[in-house]
C-alpha cells in the first residue's frame, strides 16, 4: 500500500498555512503521491471564511507526527512552531516563505523564497510542474496572499505576491479587493473568543540562545475594543509565560484599516521591546505607528535586542 504523506502547516494556523496546506495537497496528489491536508490548531474566523465561502471542510486535525510518519511542512520550518513530535517524522519537502531556521541529518526538497506568502510559492511550482489551477484552488491561493499581505498593504508583500495575485484573480474570477476586505473583516470578530483564546490564536513562539519569546498577534479594525479587555488579557499572557516558561509575550493587535499596532508586552524580557522600537512602555503597552507585520517588522527588531 502507498504510504501516506501528511501536509501541515505551522500551530495556530492562520489562513495561509490552511490554505497552502489544501493547494499543497492538491498539487502533490496531481504529481502522483499520496497526500492529505491536515493542521495542528484550530480554524480561525477568517479563514473559516474563505473555507464557507468555497463549501469545503475543514483539513484533520492531529495532534502529533507518528514515528517515521512522512511530512510535508509548509508555512514554516522551526521546530517550536511545528506539529509535536516532529523530530522523530520523516520531512520529504518544506515549502515556506520565512527565514530559515531548518536543519536535518538527510536530503529533503525545500523551497523557501523571499515573499510575502507560502501560498505565492506554490502557484510557481503549479507552472513549473504545467499543472493547471482550478478555480478553486486559485480562490485559497489568492485568500493566503490576501491574508498574509493585509490585501498588499504589509510591508511583507513584494512584486511577485501581487503579479500572483493577479493572475489567480483571473482565474478566480473575483473582484480580489472587495472579497480581500469581506475575508479580512470577518477574521476582525473577536468578540466570542475568551482571552486565552485570543492570545493563543495567532502565537508563534521564538528562541534565541536561552532566550524563549512569543508573538501574538490579532487583526481588528478597532484596538480600542480589544483593549478594554486588556486586564484579563494580561492574566491569560502572564498564564503563557508561567506555563511555557517564556522571557517575553508580546501581544500585538493589529489595525487593518488604518496599518498601526499596538502592543502588550510582558515577561522579564520587555527592554527588548522598548530597546527594538525606541519606546517605553506605559501600562505594558506601546502604540507603533506603521507596524502590521510580525516577520518583518516585530521579529527582526526584537530578536536582535535580544
């Protein structure tokens, strides 16, 4: 029997990992191999959205990699950000658009290039491969990108994310504007989420030598109504750092509108906050004008003030 080769996507899967996760899917099952889609984490608003919006199901979820169990990751490439277990699975590919970070004692395919979604990735490798994109697929291709470049206003987004774009439009056949925004405000409804949920719902965590940190990060089009929350989101953080005995969590809510943040950030560890963005932090909390992008604007910063 053909062996069974799983395709994730990073713990607290945003839309590109779940989306790239499906097309991934798709694109090896087409080149002959065996695939599933699965996720390590529960489905967002936005991206439920966009699953809604196409009638599909969501991938399985699973917990852990099995011993030797054949893995495709996309979306990421750090161990602490991947499915538990993963040191004891077989990597075949990485299909990723972060720094890497990524080591293995055996060859693998890994393809990672500097832009702004996983998902850009793999719409090249569907025209290297010459296999044609259904409508479909180009619809969860284009949502990732629409996702991960807040609708090409991230500073994230290069040249190649909206040449994608626009041809997945074409044969998406959508206006990518007006559904970018429709998707985009629907992942904006925080309001049922309890405040572990929300600090837990975009988290990615991070090392540097001893060092271990989180970023969490949430869109919203109003930071004010996040922040009346800020008392108990702070209890449900200090939870995380005692629980996962981490120096720093930042909390980051993000304005899709208007492109600021502002952050929370607690832990032993806040001067390489207030160090990275030249701020002092008031309540535990910083306003940072321009800011919208945790790979590119918050990580590179702090981890260097590390």
């Amino acid at each position: 029997m053909e062996k069974e080769i799983v395709i994730f996507g990073h713990k607290n899967p945003d839309t590109d990992s779940i989306c790239s996760s499906i097309v991934m899917a798709d694109l090896e099952n087409k080149l002959g191999n065996h695939c599933i889609p699965t996720r390590i984490g529960k489905i967002n608003k936005e991206t439920q959205f966009v699953l809604d919006y196409l009638k599909l199901e969501a991938p399985k979820m699973i917990d852990k990699a099995e011993d030797r169990q054949e893995v495709i990751l996309v979306d990421h490439n750090e161990a602490t950000q991947s499915i538990d277990n993963i040191e004891n699975a077989k990597i075949v590919k990485v299909i990723d658009h972060h720094t890497m970070n990524f080591k293995a004692p055996y060859q693998l395919y890994y393809r990672t290039e500097p832009v702004g979604c996983t998902a850009t990735v793999l719409y090249k490798l569907y025209k290297e491969n010459n296999i044609e994109m259904t409508r479909e697929i180009a619809i969860l291709c284009l949502s990732a990108i629409i996702s991960d470049t807040l609708l090409f206003k991230s500073p994230t987004c290069t040249e190649d994310d909206v040449k994608v774009a626009n041809a997945l439009q074409k044969i998406a056949n959508i206006d990518m504007q007006e559904y970018g925004l429709e998707m985009l405000k629907a992942g904006t409804d925080l309001g049922d989420f309890s405040e572990e949920e929300l600090v837990n719902l975009d988290a990615k965590a991070f090392e540097k030598g001893d060092t271990k940190f989180v970023i969490a990060q949430v869109n919203t089009v109003s930071i004010e109504d996040v922040l009346k929350r800020q008392k108990d989101l702070e209890s449900a953080i200090n939870s995380e750092i005692e629980k996962r005995g981490i120096q720093l969590f930042v909390f980051a809510i993000t304005d899709i509108l208007n492109s600021n943040s502002e952050i929370i950030a607690l832990g032993n560890r806040t001067d390489a906050v207030e160090k990275a963005f030249d701020v002092k932090l008031e309540n535990n909390r910083a306003f940072l004008p321009g800011v919208v992008s945790r790979k590119k604007q918050l990580l590179p910063d702090i981890d260097k003030n590390m």
